[in-house]
C-alpha cells in the first residue's frame, strides 16, 4: 500500500484536520515523505474532476467536499441532520449522555462497533460536542447544553436514574439487555 494511499485514507476517516507530524507518526515515515505525498495527494485531487480536495491550513490537513458540491452537500447534510436518530445514534447518544465525557475508543468498546460515523452525525446536529485532552491526547465527547435544555433539565445528572447508569458496566449491561429484548 502507497504512502499516499494510506495518508488518504487517515484523512478521510478522521473528524479533525491533522498535522502532518502526526501522519508521519501513524505511517511510521518521515515527515518530509508525508509532505511530498500529501503534495500528490493535493494535485491528485485537483485534476480529474473529483469530489474531494485536500485543505492545508497551519500544516494541518483535511479531506474536505469541492465547492462545486456545496449545494448537494448542504442539501444532504440537511435531510441527515434534521430526521430522527437511528437507535444506534440514540444508543451511542445515551452512553455520552450518562458517562460522558468518554472517548471514542471507550464509546466504540461499549458499543462494540467503530462509532466514527455516529459521532459526526452527532456533532452535526448540535447533539454532543467534542474536547481534545493533551495529557490523554484523545478527544472526549460530552452532550451539549442545547441537547440537556431540548430535555428540559438544568443538568445531565438530572436524567432518570443517572446515578446507577453512570457506571460503564451498567451501560453495557443495559445495552445488551436492550439488544437481547
């Protein structure tokens, strides 16, 4: 497998832009090699009318739609914003809810399935929003206060038996007696 292939395919998959340090980092390559790979990337994108461009911006990097799409985009992201949750999104929701804040890794173990795609849709819709931690270098989702005003309460603790579900095994104890019924 390329280089660039590898850097396109972490790029597209990640909610954040990334520095290339980092890219160098996760493809085990220098970080020059990243660059001129990248710079590939950049002119592959822009040549053959394709629907994906690279965004360089402080030497951080992100796969972003062409404006050319922006209409249809919008459009998409409107209709997938403004439906009703899937109930893996109400599960995944619920679990930010009563142990937030939790890390995509700890979020993904509870619900057994990567919950990437969840996630964006979430912060999308103004549902949950996201910290990154240094110390921890991860990133932590918690629900926002639009979601616990929306709910009509002045604090997350104030959701039904919050005390009791805000233990991870509790959870994932109710989410496969749930997924069991």
């Amino acid at each position: 497998m390329s280089l660039k292939s590898q850097l396109e395919s972490l790029l597209f998959v990640s909610l954040k832009p990334l520095a290339a340090k980092d890219l160098a980092g996760l493809t085990k390559t220098k970080a020059k090699e990243v660059e001129e790979a990248l710079a590939e990337l950049a002119q592959d994108c822009q040549a053959g009318g394709r629907g994906l461009t690279l965004v360089k911006n402080n030497n951080q990097y992100q796969l972003a739609t062409t404006g050319d799409n922006s209409g249809l985009i919008k459009e998409f992201l409107k209709d997938e914003t403004s439906g009703e949750l899937s109930q893996p999104s109400l599960e995944a929701l619920t679990i930010i809810a009563y142990r937030g804040p939790i890390a995509k890794l700890e979020l993904d173990r509870i619900r057994g399935v990567n919950c990437a795609l969840i996630i964006r849709n979430l912060l999308l819709r103004g549902l949950i929003e996201e910290r990154f931690e240094k110390s921890k270098n991860e990133y932590f989702y918690t629900v926002t206060h639009d979601f616990i005003r929306f709910l009509g309460l002045s604090k997350v603790s104030d959701l039904p038996d919050y005390e009791r579900l805000n233990q991870v095994e509790t959870i994932a104890a109710s989410l496969a007696d749930s997924q069991n019924e």
